[in-house]
C-alpha cells in the first residue's frame, strides 16, 4: 500500500467515525485506540449500535498499525445494557448478514474475537445480554471491583440468549459455572466474575483506567506480527467455530415470538426496561417480577 492510499484510508476512516452516534473513537496512537459507548440513557444495544460496531470491526481488520483496541463506557453506571429493539424487529431484520454470512451481531462478535489485535473491555457497571456477549467476544477483560455487574437474565424471561454466549461461556468459565450464569440468570459481581474468571481480574476502581491504559500502552509498543500470530494461535483452540452460533439465535426468535414472552417482554417494559430505572439497576434480581406468578 502506497503513502497515499494509507492517507486516504485514514481520511476514511475518520470521515466514517465522525458519523457514529453510539460510539466514540479516540485514537491515542496509531497502535492504540480507546472505544467509548456513549447511548444514552443505558447503552443499550440497538440496530444503530451494532451497524456503528460492524463499521469499526472493519476498520480494525485493515489497520496494519494497530495493536491494542480498549472499549469502555461514559455511563459509570451501565457498561451495555443489553439489546433493545426499539419496538421495532424489523431494524434488526434489515441489517442483513455479515462477511461471515452470520446474521450482523453474530457477525461482528464473530469477527472482533478474530482481529489481529488485541481487545480489552474496561468494564465499569453493567453488561447484561448482549452487553455480556459483547464482554464476551473481546480478548481481555478488567472489571471495577466495587462497580461491576455482569449476567445473561434471557432465560428468566423464557428464551434463550440469541448472541450464543453458551459458546464462549462454556469454555470460558466451566461447564457448571456456565450452566448457573445462563440458567439462574441472576447478577454477578465484580468478586464473583473474577472468581468464575468471566473476567481477568478486577480493580479498584479508582485504578481501573490507568491499569488498563498502562497495559494497553505496553502492547502499544510490541511487534504488531508477534502479536498477531501469537493471537491467533490461542484462537484455534479456544474460540467457537461459527457453526456454534446461529442455532442460539434461530432458538432465541422462536422463544421470544410466543405470547408469553411478548407478555414478560411488556411487563419488563412497564417496569421501567431500557431507562435508567430501578429495574434496569436491579435486573438479574427484578426479572422474576415479570413472571405471571410473581
């Protein structure tokens, strides 16, 4: 790639960047970029979201100079919600499939685990659903010790988590512990994620930032192909092949499409899903309040 082509790439890339709404870009180095999610009033996950996420994961995969990709959030409170459909599935329906022929989010999750630099969610408050898949789906992961929620409530609302954490959970954490983060559908703390190993470590959180900024500054300064194929190494025998992850999310639309679950669906809603409630503070433990027994 010629000086020019390499300057109108970057020109591109900023023009592209300057457009999103749900994110934030700041390229600290040319090996090193800080992510911020900035959507109001939760961060949930939208079409928007995931379309702005897929734009960057490509950016990712061209940039020859990269090494190290932080995300964060600028809500202390709320990391990533969860997914929202706006009411509206057809938003999500029409983002299509990816390169991997996978439908958008599976795609881009797919994709971001694959990169050929290293990816580190700074996690400060909560990541539920598909803000858990996300967590999931990057290399690294530092939680706030005292400010960090983290879980997968789908089956307390009657379906099946449709981004296949079950996948990366699994081999994550253990198939028994996998088994109670999915199936009790409850919160865990920053301690107990550690403990799990959901996450690497958690931090104090008056630390988290510059622990993480320091760490990403050192990969920053190492060989882009060491990294690389170091990487990629440890992704043959630890990522899920992409045959794994569809069947979760063909499951998830049959579940969620059946009254019951359209009913859960508008009592969480009523209850204050997808504002800066209570409810969305309190989820793992308030989600049974949607139950028709409850």
């Amino acid at each position: 790639m010629s000086t020019n082509d390499i300057s109108d790439a970057s020109s591109n890339s900023t023009a592209e960047a300057s457009k999103w709404t749900h994110l934030k870009l700041d390229r600290r180095s040319p090996a090193h970029w800080r992510v911020t999610f900035d959507h109001p009033p939760i961060n949930t996950i939208t079409a928007t979201t995931v379309a702005e996420l897929a734009e960057l994961v490509a950016l990712i995969e061209q940039d020859t100079d990269l090494h190290v990709v932080v995300f964060d959030s600028a809500n202390p409170d709320f990391y990533l919600a969860h997914y929202d459909v706006e009411n509206d599935p057809g938003k999500t329906a029409a983002l299509g499939v990816g390169p991997t022929g996978m439908p958008a989010w599976l795609d881009l999750l797919a994709r971001l685990s694959r990169t050929p630099v290293v990816t580190i969610a700074l996690i400060r408050g909560r990541a539920r659903g598909a803000g858990s898949e996300f967590i999931l789906a990057c290399d690294l992961r530092f939680a706030s010790r005292e400010n960090t929620l983290l879980g997968q409530f789908e089956v307390g609302i009657g379906v099946v988590p449709g981004g296949a954490p079950m996948a990366r959970l699994s081999r994550l954490v253990g198939r028994g512990r996998a088994l109670e983060i999915l199936l009790v559908a409850d919160d865990l703390d920053g301690p107990r994620a550690e403990q799990y190993g959901y996450v690497n470590r958690v931090i104090a959180d008056d630390q988290l930032d510059a622990e993480v900024d320091m760490m990403a500054t050192r990969l920053g300064r190492f060989d882009h192909e060491a990294i690389k194929r170091t990487k990629s190494h440890v992704d043959r025998v630890t990522l899920p092949p992409d045959s794994e992850l569809p069947p979760a999310t063909a499951d998830f639309r049959e579940l969620f499409a059946r009254p019951a679950q359209q009913a859960q669906w508008a009592r969480l809603q009523e209850l204050g899903l997808n504002t800066a409630s209570d409810l969305e503070r309190s989820l793992g433990r308030r989600v049974v309040e949607s139950l028709p027994d409850a």
